[in-house]
C-alpha cells in the first residue's frame, strides 16, 4: 500500500484529465495481494457496508478500502466535486447507474454493470448518481477506492428525486502523520 501511496503522492491533482489516467493505470498496476490490505480490513457487525480509510491528503485525494457483506449496498448517491476510480480486490461488485440532471427530476435507472475481481471502474461525478452492491450471495466482498478532491459528502437521491446531503464517515479511521 505504501508503493501505492507514493505514486498517489506525485499525481497532478490539479490536472484532472491527467490524474485520472495516472491513477487508472496505478491502480491496473497495483498488486492485490490481501497481507497488502488486510490492516484495513473491517466488516460493521450491524450497520452499513464498512468504510475504511487508509489515507487522506486534504485539498487532494482520498483513498479507502470498502468491505461488503453478502448482497450488501448502497442507496442511490453522488459524489459531489469529487471524481474516483475504484478497484475490486475481492469478490463482485454490481453497479448501478442513475441519471438525474436537474434538481428535483426523477431517477433514472440506466444501466447496470459487473465489476469483478482486480478490475477498475471509475466513478464519475458529472453525469449522475450510482450505487454498489456486493454480487455474491455467501462472500464478502473488498474494493479500493481513491477519490480527488477527499470525498467528504454525497448526495444521497430517493426514488421521487428527493435530494439530502450527507457527510460520509469512516468506520475506521487511519492513523497518519499531520499534512
Ligand atoms: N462513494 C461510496 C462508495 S461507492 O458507491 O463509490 C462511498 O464513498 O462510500
Ligand atoms: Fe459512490
């Protein structure tokens, strides 16, 4: 993770069509192996899939390894200014995307895709919401994800449109040196 970490350390942040193409390829790069992630490993007994946070770098990036029981997702969300790429390390993730360009329109459900095992997705901001949810019946599932700007707060959308704003907090919190 630290090899990771340095190569996220010298990306352009401030050039986002660069730093997307320099983090998909570092995240194509990085080797999955679990004795690499296992530190950050943690399931919710009873709420939530498990947000887990390894680094954050403020102004620039944040990155957070999510832990998924069985069939466990999340509800239909954005990622406000923030753009990401995530990278499945165990197990499927399904993806489900949403249009929904002005305030107060109704979701549209647009499409759906499978995310396996040591593939890349990215999750872009601009067109609209999503939501993740782990495929597998009786498996846990574990992604990757770094987000630029730190991912602080999404949108979370109902069925009818309805928009909320909620801050997203870490299961577990990351012990790092002071920027
Ligand atoms: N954006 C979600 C994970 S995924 O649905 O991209 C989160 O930060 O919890
Ligand atoms: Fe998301």
């Amino acid at each position: 993770m630290d090899r990771l970490i340095r190569k996220l350390d010298i990306i352009s942040w401030a050039n986002p069509y660069q730093a997307k193409r320099d983090l998909y390829q570092y995240l194509m790069d990085y080797e999955n192996n679990e004795d690499d992630w296992r530190g950050f490993y943690h399931l919710n007994e009873n709420e939530g899939y498990s947000r887990n946070e390894i680094r954050t770098k403020p102004g620039q990036y944040n990155v957070a390894l999510m832990c998924w029981r069985p069939n466990q997702g999340n509800k239909i969300h954005d990622h406000c200014e923030s753009f990401g790429l995530f990278k499945v390390l165990r197990g499927c993730l399904e993806e489900e995307h949403h249009i929904c360009r002005e305030d107060g329109d109704a979701v549209v459900h647009h499409a759906d895709i499978l995310i396996e095992e040591n593939h890349v997705n990215s999750l872009e901001s601009f067109t609209g919401f999503h939501r993740l949810k782990n495929h597998s019946d009786d498996d846990v599932a574990v992604s990757l994800h770094v987000y630029a700007p730190p991912l602080e707060k999404c949108t979370f959308i109902d069925e009818e449109g309805k928009r909320c704003v909620v801050s997203m907090r870490f299961a577990t919190k990351s012990v790092q040196e002071q920027e």
